[in-house]
C-alpha cells in the first residue's frame, strides 16, 4: 500500500528547518584579530574604509547594469556592450574588496539595504534616462570612488596597510580611472561633419 504524500504536513516538518534563528557568528563593525601582523586599530580603520568603497563600488556596478539594460539612442549597441563590461570589472573589484575585509577580520556589507544606507553615490530614478544623463551619472560615480580611493590608499600607506594600499591603488584606482576614461570620451562634443 502506497502512502500519500501530504504537502501541509511535509511543509509542517520543514518549517523548523527553513526558519532557523541562528546567531551571528560575528556581528557587523566587531573586528575579530586575524594573524597578518597588523595592529588592530589599523584593521578597525581599512575595514570601516573599504566598507564605504565597497558600498560605492557596488552601486556603481548596479548603475553600469541599469545603464546597460536601459541604453538607448544612436551609440546604443556600442554602450550597452561597454556597460556590461564595466558591470563585470567593478563585480571584480566588488569581490576582491569584500575578501579584503574579511581578511583584515572585519564583516563585509553585502546586502542592498545596507549598500543604499551607506553609498555616497545619488539613487537615479527608477525609470529610464537619455544617454548623456546616464553618462554623466556614471562619470560622477566614478568621480566619487576614485576621490576616497585616493584618500584610503594614502591613509592605509600611512599606516603600513600595505595589502590594503596595493588593492586600492593595484585594482580599485587604476580600474576606475580606465572606465570613467571610456565614458568620459562619449561626452565628447563630436559634430558631424561631411567628408571632402
């Protein structure tokens, strides 16, 4: 005799699994000490730093994929193209910032609330800009990573962070000065001309 399955009761016996209240092993801003020979106030300073380039870095990847999706307008294949790839190169960069954290022995943000309370970047609109707005939102984004990038590569030098220093300056700094030089050449004012 075959017995029948009921769903409520397979849901009945699940529900104990699915809604665990586990704790948390390491609460966010708690530094747990790491063996890398570097004083703890050091570590305390670059993850609370590269959580705010982290943030910034992953809402300027998500406006390079909202850009990408919402492309329109004579250059579209080409910017659609060119945004998904700078969607790829900053998801790099957002991986290698959020492993450095972990490393220091901090706790990396990564959930979008926290991302959109802690960004300096502007929230764009929910719906679709022209081309030239959506250029000009990505070089200001771009601006506003590379400022701070600066200013943490120059305070973790300081203050002997080294693996911190060559992350920023290695990846973060020299990625975003490649992309927003991209971007920037499609704010060109190129008049068309007539061949002679």
């Amino acid at each position: 005799m075959t017995k029948t399955l009921d769903a409520d009761e397979i849901l009945a016996q699940a529900t104990p699994l699915q809604r665990q209240n586990a704790h948390e092993i390491q609460p966010y801003g708690h530094l747990v000490r790491m063996p890398i020979a570097l004083d703890e106030t050091v570590c305390r300073e670059s993850v609370s730093n590269l959580n705010q380039l982290l943030a910034d870095s992953m809402t300027l990847r998500d406006l390079y994929k909202k850009h990408h999706w919402q492309a329109a307008g004579p250059t579209f294949y080409s910017l659609h193209l060119l945004f998904d790839k700078h969607f790829e190169e900053q998801s790099v960069l957002v991986d290698a910032l959020a492993e450095r954290i972990q490393a220091l022995g901090g706790v990396s943000l990564a959930m979008a609330p926290d991302i959109a309370e802690t960004t300096l970047i502007p929230r764009p609109p929910k719906g679709r800009e022209d081309l030239p707005t959506q250029v000009s939102r990505l070089m200001h984004a771009h601006q506003i990573v590379l400022k701070e990038a600066r200013t943490m590569a120059r305070l973790s030098a300081d203050r002997g962070d080294d693996g911190t220093n060559d992350l920023i300056v290695s990846s973060i700094i020299r990625t975003n000065e490649s992309q927003v030089w991209f971007v920037a050449e499609h704010a060109v004012d190129t008049p068309l001309v007539r061949a002679k």
